[in-house]
C-alpha cells in the first residue's frame, strides 16, 4: 500500500455580491473583388506539389455558386520539375473568400459502392515564417443539392469565415434555434473539415464560435451533417444569457497540424450500408504518405464515423446494384485571416479503379525480398516486376506513364510490358538507363484489356561493402488516376556471411534499477571462408529496442572470463533503457568490410511499479455565498491525483480517500462534510474511513490516469454545507491510499 497526504484548504466562504463585466466585441468583414489570375500565392504550393492526376477535365467544376457569390476557386498548375504543369485546384488564397469545386453530373459518388478517394491538401503558413498566416481552411462535402452548392446569406457584408462554405451561418445572435443555423448551411450534406482557425468567441453575432466545444483546442480535422440541426450546440452569450451563440459539434475530431507550409495526404475509403440499410463508414487517414518521397509512412491519426445516407435525401440501398449518387468536392472560406488552400487529386473515386504492386526477386538466391532486412549478393540477377489492375471505373485507364526511379546500384538490361490481351512492348536502352525509368504505355487499361505487367531484368553491382537500397515510390501516372506502389528496401552484400548466436543461458526479466547481462557469439561461415578469422575489433554489434530507446554500438569483446575469446561479446543491457513489461530487443552484426549477419530478437521483460504521480498539495473549493440552506461547493481547478502503473497491461489498482474535519483559523468547525459524487450519480461521505474514489485495470504496459480530469461539476469531490454553516475560511486534509488490487 502506498499512502500520501494531501491538504485541501483554503476552502472560504464570505458573504458578497459577485458583479459580472460583459465585454461586447463587433466583426466587420466583406466579400468583394474580381477573380484573380490562375497562380499560386505563395510558390510552396507549386514548387513543391506532390504528384497527382494529370488532368481534371470532365471530373470536377468551378461553378457559379447560390446567391450570386463570386466562387474564389481556380485551376493552378504544378512548378515542380517531377510533375511539371499537373493541375490542381486553389480554393481560397485572400480575405474574405468563399470557393467551391464539384464533380461533374457524369463524375457523382456512388455511395451504394465501396469506394477510395485520395488528394494532397495545402494550407499554406508555417508557425516560424508564416507565408499568409492561418485561414478559415476548406472541407471535403458530400450533398445532394447540386453543383451551385454553398453556404447561404453570406454577402458582402457577412464574412464567410469559419461556415468553410459549407456549415451553417451564426450570425445572428437572436437566432434561438438550431435549425436557423443549420437552414443556412449545405442541405443534405456530410461534411470533413480542415479547419485551421480556432473561432472561439463567446460574443454572438459574429459568425465566430463554432470552435471550443468537443476537445476542440486549434487546428482540428471533424465531421458532421452541416444542414442538420442536431449539429449545432446552441449556448448563451458571455454578455447576456438571452442572446445566442453556436458552436459545432465536432465528431470524429483530430487534432492536426495544418497551416505549416507542408503538403498533407488524406485518404478517404468508403464502406457502402448493407442492402436494406442507410449507415455506411467513412474512414478519414491523415498524413499517410510522405509528401516529398510519396512513400507510404505511419499516419498521424485515424478516424471511422458513420455516415447516415438517409441524411443526405437518399433510400435505403435496394440491392447490390441499385444506385445511391452525390455530388463531392471541396469548399472553403477566409475572413480577415486567409491562407492558400489548395488541393491536388490523386485517386478519383468512381472514375478509375486501379491498383498496383509489385515485387523484386532474387533469381540467384531464388528469393523474394520483402523487409527491410531482406539483402542480395552483389552480382546476383534480379527481376523488378509490377503487375497493374484495372479494377473498375467511368471511364479507362488512359495516357499512362511509368515512374520508376532506378537503384544506383542496380543495372537493367531488359524491360518488357505484357498486357492482358497477350501484347507485349519493350523499354528502350535509353528509357534504362535513365535515373527515373519513363516510359508511356502504348495501351490503356479498360474493361477489356484489364492488366499490364511490367517486367525489368538485371544486375546487383558487385559492391565490396554493405550498400543499402532504398525503399523507393514506383508511379504510374495517367491522366485520370495515379497510382503508386513502394519498393521494398534491402541491402546488397558482398557473398561472405556472418551468423550471430545469442548465448542460451540469457536471461529474460530484469527489475527496475537492475541490468541484465546478455553474452553470445558472431562467426563466419566456414564453408565460405574457412581460413578467414574473424577480428574482435572488426565486428560491431547493433541493438535497438522496440520502444525506440538507442543502446550504444560496440565490437566484440570477448567473454568476461577471456576478453581476447575470439567471436565473442557480452554486455549489460540496462534496465533505464527498457519499459514495463515486455520489450523486444533486436541484435545484428557487421563486419568492416559491410558484411552483415542475420538477425536476431528476443523478449525481455522489465518489471514495474504502482505509485502516485504528481498530487496537488494544496487543493481548494470555490468561494460561496452562504443562503442559509444546504448547499454543494464545487472545486477550484487546482486538483490533481495521478497514479503511475508501470506493472503491466491487466493489472488492478484502487484509489482512495479519508477526509478530516474541516476547521476555520479559530479552531471552529465547519457546518459541513467532503462528499464524493461518482458517474453514476451517488454521493459518498468522506469521513477519516477510507472510501473508495476509482478502481482501474490497465490496458497498456504504463499508464498515467489522472483522477481528477474527468471530475464534472457534477462528479467528483465536493464540499457540502449545511444551512447554519458560519462564514469564514475552513481547511482540513484529504488522505489518498493506492493500493495495487480491487477491492470486491
């Protein structure tokens, strides 16, 4: 058991009148101007675009927008010397700006189908050298209203600002319903914002606080049904209750960076509902491609919401074939903040489906490599094959071209494309030796002519030391869909090979504060090299740990009974450096000459502890008003119980606490007792017998709760005082017990 005091004072009571300040605060702002010349304002947007689809003509539009409203969106067109002069669409890049694309009537979202779209987004700024600053941001939409979509009673007088040109408008602040809100905004719609602005006023009448509710702290991706009442959280201004405000109920809120003057990938996959049914799942993956490399990486954040057809004027799906189309695109808005928001399509939906993989075989070692630490001799024959399949879509899979950059350490000599239809065409001795094979498909993928395979034969270098080989994007650009696969990373080795051996008499827990000492053995393959020894000092050992801490490298030495035993090593792997519970150690060897061994990885497990973590030793309750009856106290935000559990997933603890009597400076005692409301709304005495706050079972390896974050102005420690309780400062103390079990 582990026990800590904790004093709660301070608690004070004083009879007095409390006298509010309202502060009230009036935006002005404007739509106005002509249409700006189709370029960038700020060259990132260009010089740096990833790459996209080729064309987007007869895919989307920029059209007139509802209530005559000048539609700021425009085609620009990419600097970057990889995809020069590829298209993509500018939403928003000044003050006070409303802009809008859609898909074409023959390019709708069938949303009775599974579907994938993807796009690059820009938000221009950067948080050390901001190039316009932050805007409002933009949002992808679904809705069935038409290609003049777009947030109605914006004007001239009545900035745009954080409605993105999709949600509802807030700017009147007599306005007592949601439904006045939600009128305003897109009907039957489903909505993804990109919301890089935080409007958090409590004012009304602004057009200003949709933000500050839900989590929301800064930029933030959400969702919702802009036209839907149930959207909207109506509140009462920070100057007069009976005057309104707004905030939006954000669902499936991530917190994201996003005005950084970087390009973020976004993919969209859609689950259709099941026949007879109107709930389908939209899952939103941020940042899951590298910008400049198009490789795929770990994304920031995920999120799945459930997307209600019904909402947005569609029948439940009738069968596998019964079609259920929506309009889709972007729109977006600036205030007196703004941004360049720009997007770059990559992936369609419903246009082309399209995939591709692919594969490198060594046809020496007659292996297929398909981790990072798979490897090749140096002069062993490869293969690079790519296999493209042409799924579905409204239109084929046209002008194609290959992108695929060429390893330095790699020479091709043949290269073939095989269609289905049994046509073959060949590369050119110039298109491979290029550092980027380029070559444009004589044929397009269609419904009848459905896959390609594209086949490069040649040579590993006969390196001398370990070379790496880079994972590398491998495209395939066409005109209406781009699709990329990743080569696999590896490592070309000289032929001679070394084998580590990790000792069996190891150990596998260590205690926290311990170090665990681990031995073993690196040698040469005798039939390689039999009268080759190997040198202590030519060997270096490299080790990492599954949870990214870093052990420093050494070379072989020896045992501790012998320091020169050739191919030997032990060392003290420390306990600081591992996590509770079970952490998965890797090891591998390399010689001076690169060669490297295979790789070895075991478990061991570090054993934890359950303690408190930072607690508050001065905690107060807010200052009342007596009224002569009895009353509940809230707290101050000055409260902080956390409990550290290093012992391990699936392992119990239980928090309590005891309560003194609390006394003013007189020795009086106070007409009152702490009580403890709990979340299924039962009150609890606090007397000096212990009473059990939370219980808690771990669910991670270590875990940090902090008790008193979930407290409510309903839940939680409180003070109540009776009616003929005196006025005056009271303080007592509050004994927090942690004990390492649930309690029945």
């Amino acid at each position: 058991m582990n026990k800590m005091m904790v004093n709660a004072g301070g608690v004070v009571m004083r009879l007095k009148r409390l006298k509010w300040l309202g502060l009230l605060g009036v935006l002005g702002a404007f739509l106005g101007g002509s249409m700006m010349t189709a370029h960038a304002t700020d060259t990132n947007a260009t010089a740096a675009m990833p790459q996209g689809v080729g064309s987007l003509e007869n895919i989307f539009t920029m059209p007139s927008l509802s209530g005559k409203l000048s539609n700021s969106a425009k085609l620009i067109t990419s600097t970057n010397s990889e995809n020069a002069g590829q298209p993509a669409v500018q939403i928003t890049d000044a003050k006070n700006q409303v802009g809008a694309v859609w898909s074409t009537t023959d390019n709708l979202l069938d949303l009775s189908k599974d579907e994938t779209a993807s796009m690059w987004l820009y938000f221009g700024g950067n948080a050390d050298t901001p190039l316009n600053g932050t805007g409002d941001g933009m949002a992808f939409v679904l809705q069935n209203v038409g290609p003049s979509a777009i947030t109605s009673g914006i004007s001239s007088k009545v900035s745009p600002g954080q409605t993105l040109g999709v949600w509802g408008l807030d700017n009147d602040n007599t306005a007592s319903n949601a439904t006045t809100i939600a009128a305003k905004a897109i009907q039957k719609s489903w909505a993804l914002e990109f919301d890089e602005y935080d409007n958090g006023s409590r004012q009304g009448n602004d057009n200003g606080g949709f933000d500050g509710s839900n989590g929301v702290d800064g930029s933030h991706i959400a969702s919702n049904y802009p036209g839907e009442a149930s959207s909207y959280t109506r509140h009462g201004t920070t100057n007069n209750s009976n005057k309104y405000y707004y905030t939006l109920n954000h669902q499936g809120i991530i917190g994201a960076q996003l005005s950084d003057g970087a390009w973020h990938h976004v993919t969209l996959t859609w689950q259709a509902p099941a026949v007879g049914e109107t709930a389908g799942r939209m899952t939103y993956t941020f940042n899951d491609k590298n910008p400049t490399t198009g490789l795929s990486q770990t994304a920031t954040a995920t999120k799945t919401e459930t997307v209600d057809i019904a909402k947005l004027g569609l029948a439940p799906i009738a069968t596998t074939t019964s079609a259920r189309e929506v309009y889709w695109g972007f729109t977006g808005s600036t205030g007196g903040a703004y941004a360049n928001n720009v997007v770059a399509f990559d992936q369609v939906p419903g246009l082309v489906d399209a995939s591709a993989d692919m594969t490198i075989k060594d046809e020496t070692l007659d292996k297929t490599l398909k981790t990072s630490d798979d490897y090749v001799n140096g002069n062993d024959d490869l293969t690079y094959q790519y296999n493209l399949t042409y799924n579905g879509g409204k239109q084929d899979w046209t002008n194609l071209v290959t992108s695929l950059p060429k390893p330095a350490d790699v020479t091709f000599s043949g290269g073939t494309i095989t269609y289905a239809d049994k046509t073959q065409e060949d590369f050119t001795a110039a298109e491979l030796n290029s550092a980027t094979i380029t070559h444009k498909l004589g044929k397009a993928l269609s419904a009848t002519n459905k896959t390609a395979t594209v086949k490069l034969t040649g040579k590993a270098k006969a390196v001398t030391t370990n070379t790496p080989v880079a994972a590398a994007n491998q495209s395939f650009n066409g005109s209406n869909s781009v699709v990329a696969t990743e080569s696999p990373a590896y490592t070309i080795y000289p032929a001679r090979s070394l084998y580590l051996r990790m000792a069996s008499t190891n150990g596998s827990t260590v205690k926290t504060g311990e170090s665990l000492p681990l031995s073993g053995t690196v040698s040469v393959d005798s039939s390689e090299k039999p009268d080759d020894p190997i040198e202590n000092k030519d060997v270096t050992l490299h080790t990492t740990l599954s949870n990214g801490n870093t052990i420093d490298n050494f070379t072989l030495n020896g045992t501790t009974s012998n320091a020169d035993e050739e191919g030997a090593f032990n060392f003290q792997l420390p306990a600081s450096k591992l996590s509770p519970g079970v952490n998965q150690v890797t090891m591998y060897a390399t010689d001076d000459r690169g060669h490297r061994s295979n790789t070895v990885t075991f478990d061991i497990v570090l054993n934890g502890e359950l303690k408190f973590g930072t607690v508050s030793q001065k905690s107060s309750f807010k200052d009342t008003v007596l009224t002569g009856n009895t009353q509940e106290v809230l707290r101050q935000n000055d409260w902080q119980v956390e409990v550290d559990n290093t012992l391990g997933s699936g392992t119990s603890w239980t928090l309590q606490a005891a309560a003194s009597q609390f006394t003013d400076d007189l020795g009086r005692s106070l007409r009152g007792q702490v009580i403890y409301v709990d979340n299924a709304d039962q009150t609890h005495t606090l007397s000096t017998t212990p009473t059990t706050i939370m219980k808690k079972t771990a669910t991670q390896a270590s875990e940090t709760t902090d008790v008193a974050a979930d407290w409510t102005d309903k839940t939680g420690l409180m003070l109540k005082v009776n009616g003929d309780a005196m006025a005056g400062s009271y303080s007592g103390e509050i004994t927090w017990t942690l004990t390492n079990s649930v309690p029945s």
